[in-house]
C-alpha cells in the first residue's frame, strides 16, 4: 500500500499530473531498510538529491527522504519554473524592441499569458525526469516518501520505518518568510510556492524585496503586462551585488517605467507600510526560514561536536549538515 500522502501541483493539468508522478508518485511504496545505511540525506532538493546519488556512486548505502517533490524549490518552484518565464518575457521584450534594429514586428499583439504558463509547465515535467524517484532508485538509493522524525543519534523514523545510520545530511533547505507588514495577509500574496500556479495575469503585482529573484520576477511580469510596483528596504535594488551593476539595472527599470506594461519604479517602505503603491497581488522574497521543526532524541539535543557544518555555497538559500 502507498505510505506517503497525495500531492497536488495546481493547477493539475497533464503536465502537473505527468509531474506528481515523477517526483511524488501517488502509489509509491516505501522499501524495507536495508540495515545500517552509511548515509541518510533528509531532503530531496538539489543537496539532498546529490549527496545520496555522490555516495551511492561511491558505494555507500544511502537512503533519501522527502516528504513533499522531489526536486525541491530548483525544479518545482525556484531556478527550473523562473528561467522558463524569463526566457518568453525576453521575447516580449526583443519583440517590442525589434523596431530599434530596423525590424517591424507589427503582427505582436497581447502576450498570452496561460500560454506562458502551460509551456513552462511543460518544461518542467520535462526536466522533473532527472529528479524522478524511479530513476534514483535505479541508482540505487532507497527512496522513501514522508516526514522524516529523529528518534536516536543514529536513527531516524518516516512512514513507520526506521532507518539506522552512519552519517546524516539534513538538506531540508528554507521557505519564503513573509515580512511584517501591516495589512499584508489581508490582501493576500504569493510567494515563489504559489507564484508559477497562476493562470491568469495579475492587473497589478507588488513585489516585496528587490534582490535578484524579486527583480527577475518584477521584470518578467511587467513585460507581460502586470503594473509592477518593486518594493526594496534599502535606497538601491540588488544591494548586496555590485554597487554600479545595482545602479544600472535600477535606471533600467525607471527607464522602463514610461510603459504601462513595464516596471514602474523602485520604492521603499519604512516602519511595516508601504509608500507610493497599492498592492492587490504581492509576491514576498525576504529572506528564508527553515523547513525543519525539531524534535530532539530522548537523550536530548546533540552537542556541537556531533555535527560538522557545511556552509552553502554561494548565495544559496538552502542549508546542509551532517549529524
């Protein structure tokens, strides 16, 4: 009998459904646990996904746990579904250009956005493949579906298995953390879990922090045709990149701002309220909270020379340890 709980990627057309089955499939059943395993990785987004295929191809004896996609944000709702907007938004763009360049491009019309939407869908189950649970467990790592539970230094409990270990990696990465802003959960607001769901363009979207992931998605959405309103704490966008890259893709938005389908500016909000804009749809990027809630073993939580931290790499928004 399937152990882990059904899953549903709005909106379930084919190619939601096509990828459910991939990275969640609804009849998955979890295998028996193979004895002592060398390594546990809990999470099965990029870190997780990669240290279990990396030891396994090393001939350790791994097992992987997610209790949601397997993929994580990358392939379901970060890098994978972002770069497919990114990419037809380019081509909103160079066809609006294209008289700059001597080219007539009269026949563009309104963007279709479902269409948009569908193919980068499309994409991604395309994708979702390689993240797939029947093609990891070819590899051979024990692939199990659930909410992973520490229960010992060395064991842990999902789905009414136990899985005794050697090591563990907990690669459960983070979530969008939505700021503190009065008035905020009554309007309502998206973040990148809810964001790539749409099927209709929002009239008017505010985004909330204008790192690289907010700047991307207020581009894209202001070429497709939303009134893009960005909001950013600090006086410049991208603030912790290049001061002078920062500046220039700032005055490349204000520069966009004379078209009703571009971006409209740049703000600030100070003190919890937003200034100089309405939001009727917002998208928050600020900052990330862990996807983990603890629950410590019986002897209590470890010491800290029971773990050996591993600091991401780059600006990533995951977070990796071994126990």
């Amino acid at each position: 009998m399937p152990e882990s709980k059904s899953v549903e990627v709005l909106p379930m057309d084919s190619h939601n459904r096509l990828l459910v089955s991939r990275v969640h499939p609804g009849d998955w059943t979890n295998p028996e646990p193979a004895g002592r395993y060398n390594l546990v990785a809990i999470g099965g987004g990029t870190a997780g996904l990669v240290s279990a295929a990396g030891a396994t191809g090393l001939g350790a004896r791994c097992a992987l746990i997610e209790k949601h996609l397997l993929g994580g944000d990358c392939l379901n709702v970060g890098c994978v579904p972002s770069k497919a907007l990114i990419r037809s938004s380019r081509a909103v763009a160079d066809a609006r250009d294209a008289g700059a360049f001597g080219v007539d491009v009269s026949v563009a019309k309104e963007v279709d956005f479902a269409s948009v939407m569908e193919r980068m869908r499309r994409l991604r189950t395309g994708i979702a493949e390689h993240d797939s649970a029947e093609r990891f467990r070819k590899l051979g790592v024990d692939i199990f579906l659930g909410e992973a539970r520490f229960v010992s230094r060395d064991a842990v409990q999902v789905g009414g298995h136990t899985l005794r270990f050697a090591r563990a990696v907990i690669a459960t990465g983070g979530r969008a953390a939505a700021p503190p802003i009065e008035g905020l959960e009554e309007v309502g607001y998206l973040t990148n879990e809810t964001l790539f769901s749409l099927t209709e363009l929002p009239p008017r979207l505010g985004v909330i922090g204008g790192g690289p992931i907010g700047c991307e998605m207020a581009q894209a959405f202001g070429r497709f045709g939303s009134r893009v309103s960005l909001f950013q704490y600090h006086p410049q966008i991208l603030d912790r990149e290049d001061a002078e890259a920062g500046r220039r893709v700032q005055d490349a938005f204000r520069r966009k701002g004379s078209n009703s389908s571009s971006i409209r500016g740049c703000f600030e909000w100070r003190g919890g309220r937003a200034r100089n804009g309405y939001i009727s749809s917002a998208t928050g990027r600020l900052g990330r909270s862990p996807s983990t809630r603890c629950w410590w073993p019986p002897e209590g939580p470890p010491t800290w020379r029971d773990w050996a931290w591993r600091r991401p790499a780059s600006n990533t928004t995951g977070a990796a340890a071994s126990w």
